[in-house]
C-alpha cells in the first residue's frame, strides 16, 4: 500500500450563484470517469470539487434575496451537492470555500506572501461610484456613468494589496517551455504567452475593501482577499496545506490534472503558478482546459432563458446515459453542441441498439440454447482470434485515450469493439449452429466469446457509466469490476451462468419524446405555484421558535450614508425602545411610519447595519422587486404575540 500510486484530480470549485447547468455538469462528469478509472487502475485517488463562495456578486444576491451571504450560499450548496449524487460524482472531498480550514490557510498563506515581500501595499485606481462603492474601469463605466446605478463615477484610487506578479513572467514562460504538457490542448500555451506575458504582466491587486464577503487580510481585515487568490488555494488547502495536519497534502501534491472550462485558463496557468512559486511549493503536472457545451443557437445563458438543466435529462433517460453523451459527443478540448435531438439519437443507437442489443440478445441466446449456463465443452472456430485481437485492441486504445484525456475517442474506440463483437453474432450466426446438435460445442463457445467481449466492455465503460457496468454485469452473473486489469484478460472467467434483466436502454420515441422533453424543459407555466411549493418545509418546531409581535413606530430617521435603509425605534410593549433597521427607505419616508404599528421577528439574533445595532426585523410583502409593502398593524397593542 504503501508504493501505490498517487493521482490527485480536480475540478474547478463551482460559484453558488445560480443553479448549476449541463455545462458544469460536463466537467464533473469528466472528471469524475477520469478518477474512476485510475482508481481501477489501482491508483490511490483524491478527486476534489467544491464550490467558490465569497465576492461581491454573492454578497449583492444575498442581500437581494435579504438574507445573510453564508444563508445564501447554503441552500444553493445544497443543491449542488444533490446535483453531484444525483450524476454519481465519486469525489473524495467537497471543499466550501467558507469552510473554517480553507479560511484560516488562506490567511497564512497571505501572510506568507506579504513576508517575503511579494505582496505590497499600493494604490488601486479606477472610476468610483460612492453610492455602490465600486470601482469600475472605463470600458465598464460607459458615458462616465455606474454600470449598476447609473450615477456618474469619478477617478479615485483606493488602498489595496498587490501580489508581484510581474516578477514571475520569465519563470513562467521558462516552465510552460520545459514542461510540455503543463497547458493543454497545447495551443492554450501560445495564446497565454502571447496575449498575456508577452504584453507585460501588470501585478495583481489582491485585496478588496468595497464589499465585506470574503476572507479578512490578516494585515489588514478591513480588506478582503481577491476572489482568486482565495479560490486557488483551494487545491492545495483541501488537501491540509497550512494546517496542522497536512500529510494528504505531503500525499497528493502536486496535483496530476486541474481539469477546468477554456474560460479561466489564464487563472489557472498564470496566477496560479504564480503564487505556488512564491509559496516555493511544486506546481501542478496539468491543467485541462475542456472546450463549451454550446446549444444550436449559441451559449447558454440565464438571460436568453436557455439554460439546460441536467436533472432533467438525468430523470428522463438515466444518469448514465446523460454521461456518455456529454463525454462521446463533445471531442475533449473542443466546443460542441448540446441538442435534444443529438442526445436521443444517441441513447437509441449507441447504447438501446449497439450495447442493449448485444446485451440482451446474448443473455436472451445462453439462456435458450443451454438453460443459462455455459456448458464446459466448448470447440474454437473461425471468428474467434479476430474479436479477441479487436478486444485487445478496445483495450490499448481506450487506455492510451483516457491517460489523455480523449475521452470521446475512448468511447469511439470502446464502440468499435462494441460493433465487432455484434457483428460476430452475425458470422457466427448461433441460430443456425442451434439448429445442428453436433454444433453445441462451437455455439457454447461463441456464446462464452459473446460473454467475455460484454465483460471487457462492461469493465470499458465502468468509468464512463459506472451504474450500466453493474447491471451489465449482474446480468452475466458477476460481481462489480473492481480492477481495470481485467479488460486485458480474454478467457479470465471459466463459464458464465446469465441472468436476465432489465433492457438497460429502452427505446426512446424520437418525435414524441422531443415534444414531451420541450415540454418538461419549459418555464414552469405558474411560477408562483412552483415557487410556494418549491420552498423547503420546515418542522412546527422550527416555525414555533419564530417569535413576532406587534410594535408600534415611537420615532423613525434615515441611516447616514445608507441610501436604502431607516432606523426604527420601536415601542415593543417592555418599556425599553429597540431599534430596528429596515432595507425599505426607497418605499417609505419616516414620516410614513411614525406613529403606526408594525410586525417584527423580534429573537433574530442582533445585526450590526451601518454601525446601528438592529435587533429585529420588520415584516414586509414583496409586490414585485421593486415594490415593498410593510404589513400594518394599527389598532393592536405593542407586544401582543402573534400566533
Ligand atoms: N469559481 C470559478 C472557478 C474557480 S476554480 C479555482 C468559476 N466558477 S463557474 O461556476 O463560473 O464555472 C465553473 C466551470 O464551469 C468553469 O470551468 C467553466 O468553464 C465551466 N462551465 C461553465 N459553463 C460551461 C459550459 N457551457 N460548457 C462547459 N463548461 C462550462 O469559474
């Protein structure tokens, strides 16, 4: 055990801002067959993803959504931890980047950088907006006015931390250059030397202060540290880095392959080479960037509304089928083209035809011709020494292709065989050997080919479709594959006694089932059902633990510097004034509130907004985003319960 290989896989960390699609779900899935198959192969393996949770674009959902940026991220976590079971991703860890360890190493990892002197304190420059407080550049800020707001920005510059990236850029051509293969496809290279260091490596601002939601400076926690330098180090901090164990870091560092989106390639070979150089730790032997799933009429996008959901896919046509098509159809490297079409095209000729067929004809004939079992006395024949070369060959070629991570032409090459051996069923025609008593030998024996070709694909394909593997195999009476080695054996199992099943892939109906499938992928036709019935439930308990009374408005003034809130007092019944502030000054002048009575969760735990402590929180409807209506409750004594 302790000489076994190591090989250590990623995936990039996923941002939990909206629901994940097939795009991200593409990665995954290829990540995921490549850590199964070097587990197969015998590797010890650590296969990490996680999702990337800080910034300010997390911060703003949040305070949309009006709860507090770590309540955001959770039910969305959530979700895409069921996303992942749901696909049958196999990974060994699921790294939060709010997760307390991630955190406290991000910090030392800051500081180490601040020590040694490759992180300086200098000034960040751009076009201010004070009431958003953002920095934004020209291109951003068109007509001198805040993309977000639209009041006019002005030139300032800012306090932050920069990171010396400019001192790395020799370092970094000279390592892309004595180790091909660090970037891949190998194009990716030249577009990052030539679009990026060639022109001149600017240092990196690393600290933020116009927003809170990230990991505090340790020199300075009244900035945040830049998104990337903290999603980075994920790999590494997953792995124990800069705690006080770190023996799975001393393990599997440096990582054999970051697998990530073309998209932020540049992070991945620039900024983080980069930083492992001035931590002096060892870089990463890989980084992949895979190509887009695209849809007929461009890209995906939350706007045109053409998102693709894979829990859908998964729930119609099964996981498996879902991740043989993103992994066959899509060349690894390349964009491709995700269509309803193309995936039900597929499922009917690749796997309901070629590998279901095979499948259930030859369980179907071994059970026919011989009860079942495979008798002992078995005579060789023509055919037989061209599927077990075609068998050795699936195997060569599936491997040399998944050790690339070609993995749409380990799938054609896997294929192949899957034809050749259909095809044998053909020259050896069984139902005419059936015929002829004297033929049984020959027929078992090309019922035994039948069985050993199935178990090699079944093995084939455990990385790709993990569940058809085992049902597969079920059906021929054998246990789960448990080492890839096992595709290289013609002739390993004695005898097969089968077993029917299921059909593994049914049929589907092309034109009624893309009707049906158009149908299940449109915008639900009454959200707001959708949406109250979409709301998690929660125990009587839980509810009866929310405490809401009744308080009438003693006095009501605007939070300085805060355009959208106001400062409540409120007489809740005790005597004592509490304070209260509420989002809703776009609504309501004071004048409005004082004097009338209002709801308030009175026990959630107390707020520090804009330096006024609230202590509670008024209850409101939302007409619409943009319009707000607090409930009165005029007439009703202070501190009576509601219930
Ligand atoms: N949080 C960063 C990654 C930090 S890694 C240290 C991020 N997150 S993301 O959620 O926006 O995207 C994650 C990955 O999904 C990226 O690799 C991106 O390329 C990939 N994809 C997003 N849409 C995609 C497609 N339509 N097709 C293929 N991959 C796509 O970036």
């Amino acid at each position: 055990m302790e000489n076994k290989k190591t090989y250590y896989i990623t995936t990039p960390i996923y941002y939990p801002s909206d629901k994940l699609h097939i795009g991200h779900t593409y990665s995954t899935v290829a990540a995921d067959a490549a850590a199964r198959y070097k587990r197969l192969q015998g590797f010890d393996t650590f296969f990490l993803t996680g999702t990337d949770e800080h910034g300010q674009k997390i911060e703003d959902k949040a305070k949309e959504a009006g709860v507090t940026p770590k309540e955001y991220v959770d039910q969305i976590v959530a979700g895409i931890k069921d996303l992942w079971k749901l696909m049958n991703i196999s990974n060994d860890k699921f790294i939060r980047t709010t997760d307390g360890y991630h955190e406290k190493a991000v910090q030392k990892i800051f500081q180490k950088m601040y020590d040694k002197g490759d992180i300086y304190k200098g000034y960040y420059e751009g076009l201010y907006c004070k009431p958003c407080e953002s920095f934004w550049t020209e291109t951003q800020a068109v007509g001198g006015v805040c993309p977000d707001c639209g009041r006019p920005v002005n030139p300032a510059r800012e306090e932050a931390y920069f990171f010396r990236l400019s001192n790395y850029a020799d370092r970094l051509v000279e390592y892309y250059e004595s180790h091909p293969g660090f970037i891949e496809p190998q194009s990716r290279q030249n577009e990052m030397i030539n679009n990026f260091i060639k022109p001149g490596l600017q240092d990196l601002c690393v600290s933020r202060s116009s927003f809170k939601w990230g990991i505090p400076v340790p020199v300075e926690p009244e900035h945040v540290i830049y998104v990337w330098l903290d999603a980075l180090t994920n790999y590494i901090t997953a792995l124990g880095f800069g705690s006080e164990d770190d023996s799975l870091y001393r393990k599997f560092w440096p990582a054999d392959v970051h697998l990530i989106g073309k998209d932020i390639i540049r992070f991945h070979t620039i900024y983080w080479p980069a930083f492992l150089m001035s931590l002096e730790e060892p870089l990463p032997e890989k980084v992949y960037g895979h190509g887009w799933v695209l849809l007929e009429g461009g890209k995906m996008s939350k706007s045109k509304g053409n998102v693709v959901d894979p829990v859908i896919l998964a729930e119609r046509y099964g996981v498996d089928a879902l991740r043989y098509y993103l992994l066959r159809e899509i060349a690894f490297g390349s964009d491709g083209v995700f269509s309803n079409e193309n995936l039900i095209n597929r499922i009917n000729s690749d796997l309901a035809n070629d590998l279901g067929n095979l499948l259930s004809r030859t369980v179907a004939m071994v059970e026919k011709y011989f009860g079942g079992t495979i008798p002992a006395d078995r005579a060789a024949g023509d055919f037989d020494d061209a599927l077990e070369a075609a068998a050795a060959q699936a195997k060569a070629q599936a491997e040399a292709n998944l050790d690339a991570l070609n993995f749409s032409v380990a799938l054609t090459e896997i294929w192949k065989f899957v034809s050749r051996t259909n095809k044998y069923i053909d020259e050896t025609a069984p139902w005419l050997l059936a015929k002829d008593p004297a033929q049984a030998p020959r027929l078992a024996d090309v019922m035994y080919h039948l069985c050993e070709s199935i178990r090699i694909i079944s093995v084939l394909i455990a990385p790709f479709m993990p569940e058809t593997a085992v049902k597969i195999r079920t059906q021929l009476g054998l246990a789960p594959v448990t080492d890839w080695a096992e595709s290289g054996e013609f002739g390993k199992e004695a005898t097969y006694t089968v077993q029917k099943g299921e059909i593994i892939f049914p049929r589907i109906d092309l034109e009624k089932e893309l009707e049906a499938l158009a149908q299940a992928q449109k915008a639900p036709e009454n959200p707001l059902k959708e949406e109250i019935e979409g709301v998690a439930k929660i125990a009587y308990d839980d509810f009866a633990k929310v405490d809401l009374r009744v308080m009438k408005v003693l006095a009501c003034e605007p939070v300085p510097k805060a355009d959208k809130l106001l400062k409540l007092t409120l007489d809740d019944g005790t005597g004592a004034p509490r304070t209260v502030v509420s989002g809703i000054a776009k609504w309501y002048q004071p004048a409005d509130l004082t004097g009338h009575s209002v709801i308030v969760v009175t026990n959630l735990e107390p707020r520090m907004l804009r330096g006024v402590e609230s202590r509670g929180m008024v209850l409101s409807a939302e007409i619409s985003k943009e319009e707000i209506k607090v409930l009165f409750a005029d007439g009703i004594p202070a501190g009576s319960k509601l219930s």
